[in-house]
C-alpha cells in the first residue's frame, strides 16, 4: 500500500468495460457473437484525437499497466515504470490505452465469464483466439473511443507480436510500432516450452478437460508447474546467479525433497501466487496464441513481403540476455524491415535480466525508450491540442 501516490504516478485508476454485440469471426472460424473489453486509460485525449497510444500486454498481463486501483494496493500497475507524467509513455502527452484481451482472465470475455448459451462459465469451450484477432477487437475498441490512428502501438514480449500484426493489418492506422523483446514467429524451442506447461496443467487431476470450475476446484498443481517453468524461462543465468546463486533456506542441507535452496523457494512462491490470480484455461489460449503467430505465412513465409504492407516508423529493442526471444529474432524483424525500405530504429540493451527486463526500469533501456517516444510526440499533428 502506498503511504501517498508518487508525483510520476497516473494516480487513481478505474477500470472500463464496453460490451460489443457485432459478431467477431475468429480466425479459427468460429464466431463470438458478442463479447466485453475492459481497458483502462492514462492521460487526455485531444481534440483531434491524434495523441493516443495502445499498450499491447503480454502472456500474463492484463488491462492495468499503470497507477492504482486504490490506496490499499500494494503495487501498481505491471508497467508502471514506463507510463506516467515525466516517463518514457508520457501521460502529459499522450493518451493511453490499455486492455485485457479476449480470452483473458481479468474482465474481457474469456474461460470464466458466462456463455450466454448456457449460462454457465465458457471453460475450455471459449475459442482458441490468434493475435489477429486480438488486434480485431483492438481496432473496434479504438473506434469506440474515436481514434482513427494511433500515436503508437507498444508492447513487449506477445505484446510484440500484436504490434507487428497491427502494422500490418492496420497499417493506415498507426503513426509508430515499437516492439520490445519479441520475435516475428516462435521457434520450436519456444512452442516446445509452451506445450510442456499445457500439459503440466492438462494433467492435473483437478483439470477435468478444462471443466474445473464445474467441480468447484482448480488445477493449482498443474498452474504452479507451468509457471515455474515460464519464470525459469524469463530469468537468465547471470540474473538467477546473481539474484540467489546456491543459497540455502536454512544455511544447511537436509537431504530432503523439500525445497532447500533459495531459488526452489522462489519458484515455489511464485507458482504459488500465480495459481490463485490466474486461469488456467485462460494459460492455455494465451500460449496457443504465442504459437500461432506467424504472419509472413500468408505472405508465402517472406516477413520482407509481409513487412512491406506497414507504413509507419519502427523502434525494435532486444536484450542482450533475452534467450526467450533472443536478441537475433529481434534482428530478424529489423532486417526485413530494412529490406522492406521501412524507417526502423534498433537498440540490444545490456542487461543481466533476461526476457523480463523488457518491464524493469533498467536505466539505458528507459532514456532510449523516452527519446523515441518524444519522437512519436513530436510526430503528433499540429492543431492536436488537449
């Protein structure tokens, strides 16, 4: 709980929701007839509507990327450190939008909000959702609120890969992409890392094919194991060495199968915490959706061709410790961007904290970051005033 609200904080934030009865078609075919968003905004919108920015999250996120809910939070937003007065998405300048998509666990029309068929949970029947469809929904959102064209569209990570699709999908639509640790497709690797944590969840004995909430229980076992296996995956070597390194809980072994060693604990804790906070079929759609993704399939597997159809200017950021999405796949999309005679910027910041420094206020990251943006505010058309 914050003693008082810091200076550089959006402050007190309420959560939106829009519901839309126009049908979406997904790309698996299937139709949702209607559906809920909720979404947050930071900042004002000015008169021509020309200074917006859609923040796109990513695996595990969710519409709250800044400020509070009340005073008795204990933290705030997921991207706090970049979105507010004086920050790198500054609030003073821009308007921000953030949402929970389709298929999430924290308002938007997903696993655990009702069927209207059925009036029940939609469970493991809500459909498989892909980024192009998120981006679908994004793009209706905007027209709810007015923006014909976004200042920007960030986000790291599957936030990343949302940017690309918008870029490409709407490319009249956004001024700036920018795109932090992320990749224009999942290697095997990744999408082998996905399936071994669906089916820790799958297995579970409380799963029940995706029907737990019927049987008044959760998949905590299996959720836990997941995400210990993606935080692993998030943090780099240096980063855990550094962090907890051969530690011991009690300063002792006890040649037991309990946890013993700090890092153990943490990924004990963090599981934990998870378990209760998330969905698990919500974890699955999120990681299918990570697999899927891979635009340049409808552009006979050339991301140069399929890259081409932007129009806007690029910032593209990688970490050096980043093996996740390593630094070469943030390079890939760089170099066809290139080739596609795109406006692109590209910084590989040097940092210990593997995939998840892409949220942490990591100095050189933050100035290269505000020094785009200032950029994109720059880029905001004149006559635009609050």
């Amino acid at each position: 709980m914050p003693e008082q609200i810091p200076n550089d904080s959006v402050g007190l934030v309420t959560p939106q929701i829009h519901h839309f009865d126009q049908p979406l078609t997904l790309r698996s075919g299937r139709v949702l007839p209607s559906y809920d968003l909720v979404y947050e905004t930071y900042g004002e919108l000015n008169a021509d509507k020309s200074n917006a920015v859609l923040i796109c999250h990513a695996l595990s996120g969710d519409h709250h990327a800044a400020g509070y809910h009340s005073m008795e939070d204990n933290k705030p937003g997921w991207w706090d450190s970049a979105i507010g007065p004086g920050k790198a998405i500054d609030t003073n300048r821009f308007f921000v939008v953030a949402l929970n998509n389709l298929g999430g666990c924290s308002g938007s029309s997903g696993p655990i909000s009702i069927n209207p068929d059925s009036g029940k949970p939609w469970g493991p029947e809500f459909p498989i959702v892909a980024v192009r469809d998120w981006v679908t929904s994004q793009a209706r959102l905007a027209d709810v609120l007015g923006i014909q064209q976004w200042a920007a569209v960030v986000g790291g990570s599957l936030g990343g890969m949302q940017v690309l699709r918008w870029s490409i999908q709407y490319p009249e639509r956004l001024r700036h992409a920018v795109v932090i640790a992320s990749a224009p497709k999942l290697s095997a690797q990744n999408i082998a890392f996905n399936e071994v944590a669906r089916q820790a969840i799958a297995k579970d004995p409380e799963f029940h094919d995706g029907n737990y909430l019927e049987h008044n229980t959760l998949p905590k076992t299996g959720l836990m194991q997941a995400r210990m296996l993606g935080h692993l995956t998030y943090l780099s070597d240096d980063a855990m060495k550094q962090k907890f390194g051969r530690e011991l809980k009690e300063g002792k072994l006890n040649y037991s199968f309990a946890p013993e060693f700090q890092v153990e604990s943490y990924l004990h804790y963090q599981g934990e915490k998870f378990s209760t906070r998330f969905d698990a079929n919500t974890y699955m759609l999120m990681t299918k959706a990570l697999d899927y993704f891979d635009p340049a399939a409808d552009y006979d597997n050339d991301l140069v061709q399929c890259l081409s159809h932007a129009r806007c200017e690029f910032l593209v950021l990688s970490f050096t410790t980043d093996w996740r999405f390593s630094p070469e796949r943030s390079q890939e999309i760089v170099d066809a961007l290139i080739h596609a005679d795109k406006n692109v910027s590209y910084a590989c910041i040097e940092s210990d904290n593997g995939h998840d420094a892409f949220l942490l206020p990591i100095p050189r990251y933050l100035d290269i970051f505000s020094a785009y943006m200032q950029r994109v505010a720059a880029d905001i058309p004149t006559g635009g005033g609050a």
